[in-house]
C-alpha cells in the first residue's frame, strides 16, 4: 500500500514538471477567441500561456475514460458517473460533460426523474447555509469527478443555483522566454487552383504562428485541504488524493500531445517530484493502479453507475458571436 503519510498536516501538493517537445523546438499553444495565443509580460520576460486550467481539466478528466468501450477504463471500474442514453445508445457521461452533474443532458432533460431525485436527496440544503458534507456526499455517490475538478449546480430549483465545489486539482501549462516562429503554407486544390475560396476550393495562403521557449512547466495543484474539508472520512479522502495521483501520472506517462502541432513530454518522466511537500515522489502509474482499485473497493457502498435516458429533440441554437461563445468554463483542447 502506497504511504501517503507524508501528506499529513499538509494544505496543498504543488508539483512542476518541466517539458519539452517531443521532436524540433517549436510548439503551438491554445488559441482564445479575440485574443489568440495567450503572451503577457513579466518581470522575468514575455511568457506564454500553453494550456489554460480549463482545458487541462478536460485532459485529466479524460485519461479516465476508454473512448473504445464508453466506460471508465478498468483501473476505476467501480467510481460513481451518470451515463446518458439515446434510443438505447450511449450518448454522453458525467465524465464527459464539461459542467459534469450540471451537464443540460441531466438537468435539462423532460424526464425529470433524475433532476427530482438530486433534488431529493439535496432537499435539506434549500435553505440556510450549505451543509457541505451533505453536498459533497451526494457528488460522490453519483459523480465523483466532481469533488476532484468542481462543480456548480446553477439551478434555481437546486438550492437556488448555490450549490457549487471549486476545483481540488488544477493544472496549466506556461512558457518562459518565448519567441515566435513563423511559417505558413498553402492549402492546393490540384483540380481547380483558382476556384472559389469561400466555398473550399482553390489554393489558399495561409501564415502560421508557432513559438520556441527557453523553458516549459506544466504545474498541478492539488487542494488537500479542501478533499479534507468534505468531511467524508479517511478512505473516501485516501480514495480522492490516490484517484487526483492517478490521473497526474498517467496524462504524463500518455505524453502532452495537446494539439497537432503541439507534443510534448515530461524531461524527466522518472523522476517527478513535488516541490511542496518537498521530496514527496509522485508513484508509478502501476502502483497507483493497484491502489486505486482497492480505494474504490473500500468505498464501493458510496458510490453508484447511474444510466439516464435524454430523448428530447436535440434543437440547434442561434450562432453566438466570438465575444459571446468565450465561457472559458467550457474550453474544449483544441486543434488546429
């Protein structure tokens, strides 16, 4: 059994793992709408961010997930998730959706069966303050996502829209001492090079900007006092921080392919360790395996598979202006 003793007593695990490319020195960082590459200032020099919190949310939620068979992969065979279907076919998950437990396909639904019954078992926190155990008992028992990466249930019937967790585990990515690299290419069209652009054809022009950096960090943040905080007791809490460990190791040991463009992986992937506490050595994913598996088996009585069905029309919406479609809550990893 893994000792996280050297845990104890402490408030927050920060890590930095340094990176680089897998191949060359340049790298294509996330574009933001309006804005593009995200560069700023410091008192050091002009840096770059790489990979934003939200979307490395995304990435460490989806190390979770076997996209082959639409079920957590094996290690976390047992975890609490909600799984929507349609017509009988898989949809979507709690581990798939960006606001998890308040993705519209759970609260949004006609079939309000699955709406009542959170609200049910939330019924005692309607009114006067946040009983947060309470909460955080329920997100374990059908999500326990999002006590790792938060959630906020933005519904007036749902205690008046109040009922929100912060995030336990953050991460993102920067650059120190960027540059830009700029190239470009042409899209052909070898059939009709002069066609109409608009609508696909022709040759198209096109210039690209991609950076080197002097240095690149990934940093992780995990909130052991806020997992504490739940109240839930020692193996749901043991559960919490080996089940935050796992996902830390193993988007590391899949490498950051971020984006086409864009692939890079830990410099020394052997040895990973915090710089608070200091010397704590993130464990191997093979170990962190065995442990989750016997974490989530300790917890088994607390947590439930629960299978939704969303048979409403799936209506379109109007097109959002690039100001308006912005939420930084529900930036997808991009590509290209």
């Amino acid at each position: 059994m893994l000792d996280l003793s050297p845990l104890d007593g402490v408030s927050r695990l920060l890590m930095t793992v340094s990176l680089r490319p897998v191949q060359g020195d340049r790298f294509q960082p996330t574009g933001f709408p309006s804005l593009g590459a995200a560069t700023y200032q410091t008192k050091n020099g002009p840096k770059l961010l790489v990979e934003s919190a939200q979307s490395m949310a995304n990435r460490l939620e989806a190390t979770c997930w076997d996209t082959a068979t639409n079920q957590p992969v094996a290690a976390l065979d047992g975890v609490s998730h909600v799984t929507v279907t349609r017509g009988g076919q898989f949809l979507t998950d709690s581990m798939l959706e960006a606001h998890r437990l308040n993705s519209p396909y759970l609260l949004e639904s006609s079939d309000k069966t699955f709406f009542n019954r959170i609200k049910e078992e939330l019924g005692g926190l309607a009114e006067g303050p946040i009983n947060r155990k309470k909460l955080a008992e329920v997100l374990l028992k059908y999500d326990i996502g999002s006590l790792i990466h938060g959630v906020f249930l933005a519904k007036k019937d749902l205690a008046g829209g109040r009922l929100r967790v912060a995030r336990a585990l953050s991460a993102f990515i920067e650059a120190t001492g960027v540059t830009v690299a700029a190239s470009g290419g042409v899209k052909n069209d070898h059939v009709n090079p002069s066609g109409d652009t608009k609508s696909g054809f022709g040759n198209v022009p096109f210039p690209r900007d991609e950076y080197v950096a002097e240095q690149i960090d990934c940093y992780f943040n995990l909130d052991l006092a806020q997992i504490r905080g739940y109240g839930l007791g020692d193996k749901v809490e043991r559960l919490l921080i080996l089940l935050s460990l796992y996902k830390i190791r193993k988007l590391l040991e899949g490498d950051l392919r971020l984006r086409t463009a864009c692939d890079l992986e830990p410099v020394d992937r052997d040895n990973l360790v915090a710089t608070r506490p200091a010397n704590f050595k993130l464990p191997s994913l093979a170990d962190l395996e065995a442990d989750v598996k016997t974490a989530i088996n300790d917890c088994k009585g607390l947590m439930v598979h629960t299978t939704v069905a969303f048979e409403d029309e799936l209506k379109k919406g109007e097109e959002k202006s690039e100001e308006a479609s912005g939420d930084d809550e529900v930036e997808e990893p991009e590509d290209e």
